[in-house]
C-alpha cells in the first residue's frame, strides 16, 4: 500500500465530490444543453439588469444631495462621482471650521 501525502483525502478514483443533479450516464442532447444555456443567459442578464438599477439608483440618491446650478441640472454619472469627494471635502471644513 504507497503512503499517502499530507493532506490527502484519501479517496479512491471515482469517489470525489459531484456536484448534485447531475448524472454521469444519461448525455444532453443538443436541444438540452440550448435549454441550459439559454436559461444561464437570461439568469445572467437578470442579474446584470438587477445591478445596473441598484447602482443608477444608489447615484440618483447621491445626486439628491449633491448641490447643483442650476437646480434643475442633472449631473451624469461621472460627474457625480466626481463632485462627490469634493462636497464631502467641503462639509468636513465646514464642520472643522465651525
């Protein structure tokens, strides 16, 4: 019997960890394997989309509070973050020299 490795699990071939639900004996077919990769893509689009609107609406929040002129203006997305660090800087002196 050869020695094992530190750290070996000891597991014989064949015995290693599988992910569930998926069975070794029964191939896809073509119009399965479509199925699953059609139904990935739209989980991913889904979770793309998902992030976009918490991301334009954690900006709109931080447009909110950013001043503008005129008032009405919208600031784009990088304008934004841009003017972000410069208000925060100027709250802070306010507050430090208050």
């Amino acid at each position: 019997r050869p020695v094992e490795a530190p750290g070996a699990r000891g597991l014989r071939r064949g015995e290693g960890k599988r992910r569930p639900g998926r069975s070794r004996g029964t191939p896809r077919t073509a119009e399965t394997a479509q199925r699953i990769k059609r139904s990935r893509r739209l989980k991913a689009n889904n979770r793309e989309r998902n992030r976009m609107h918490n991301l334009n609406a954690a900006l709109d929040a931080l447009r909110d509070v950013l001043p503008t002129f005129p008032e009405d203006a919208k600031l784009t997305k990088i304008e934004t973050l841009r003017c972000a660090p410069n208000y925060i800087w100027a709250l802070t002196e306010t507050l430090r020299l208050a």
